[in-house]
C-alpha cells in the first residue's frame, strides 16, 4: 500500500513530525507499505485570498507533498493543536487543492486524522480537518472516505523521541498501534471494494 504521511505543523522538529515518524517506524515492521513523510517546515501555499496553486508553477514543497499525496492510496495527517483548532495551514491546503484541478488529489483515497498534542488535547484539530476533507470529497464529487477512527497524541513530545522512537507510556503505544491497525484495515477494504466509476 503506498502511504503518504503528511506533518502539517511548520515548526522545526515538531511534535506533529515525530507522529508521523514514529508511525512510518511502525509501518516498516512488516515491511509491505511504500511510505512516503512531508513536512511542513517549508510551507508555501499562499492562503485563500491572497493566490492560488497552479500546475504549471509549483514550488518545490507544493510538488513534494503532491508527489507523495497523489499516488497514495492512504493519506495521514497530523495536526497540531493551536487553541483547540486545527492549524490555518492545515485546513488552507484542503481549500486550495480542494478544486477541479486537483481533484484527483481527492478521489480513490482513505484519510485519516491525528490531533498531536503536548498535553491532553488533539481530538478538535482532528475532528476539524475531517470535517474540510469530507466536504471537499463531496464537492469534487470523488470517490474516498475519511476513516471514522482519529487518534489524539497525547503528551507526545513525553512519549516520542526527536527521532519519532517510542520513550513513554506503554497505553500511548498499545492505543495507537490499535489505531493503525484500525486504519490500514479500513484502507485495504477500500482499496480492495474500490468502485468501478
């Protein structure tokens, strides 16, 4: 299964980033996915109102996170927690790709959501992108669904390492190694039961 795991926090080393991490380790234990990690230490896509993405003229993060995202057949995003809300980065990449042009991005493709925080927190950032990411895959009339299991980092920089290794609590690795073993089972039932349109 190819995989894109998408850290949508722009600070350097961020918690978000050692989520998804850690999960590419997770996955390489059996070795059967082509696992792909973007960062969003670069961002560049300009913010709704103010530009737009064309094709013809992507930037080298705006081709990096397409590369990754288009041939996925699951795509993960990890959010950090800003003021119980998602970050305006996240959310403004599903408006400004959510369009004709992209709509490929959308369709044949299971979604999944994870809230990182530092603290007891994550389910919002979560519960906010799925919400922008069904409504985009309504609009552009695709074909994908967002998995219906989030998971909430909790205490992740407690947990996690800077280089994405398991250190903390041994409910933080059982829950979300359920979660993964959740979401790949959703993503193979979709890739396998995938629609003929």
């Amino acid at each position: 299964m190819k995989i894109a795991l998408i850290s949508t926090s722009s600070r350097k080393n961020s918690n978000s980033l050692r989520f998804v991490t850690y999960i590419k380790h997770l996955l390489a234990e059996d070795g059967q996915h082509d696992v792909t990690v973007v960062s969003f230490e670069h961002y560049d896509i300009p913010f709704v109102g103010q530009g737009s993405v064309k094709h013809e003229e992507l930037t080298s993060f705006q081709q990096e996170l397409i590369n990754a995202w288009e041939p996925a057949d699951l795509v993960l995003f990890a959010m950090p927690e800003y003021n119980w809300a998602a970050p305006p980065q996240a959310t403004n990449t599903i408006h400004q790709l959510g369009v004709p042009s992209f709509k490929h991005l959308f369709n044949n493709k299971v979604f999944t959501m994870v809230g990182i925080s530092n603290g007891r927190g994550g389910r919002q950032p979560a519960l906010d992108m799925t919400t922008v990411v069904n409504k985009t895959i309504s609009f552009t009339n695709s074909y994908s669904i967002v998995s219906p299991k989030l998971y909430e980092s909790h205490e992740t920089d407690k947990n996690l390492d800077e280089t994405g290794q398991f250190i903390g609590h041994e409910v933080y690795e059982r829950t979300a190694r359920a979660f993964l073993h959740y979401t790949l089972s959703v993503a193979q039932r979709w890739i396998v039961t995938e629609p003929a349109v």
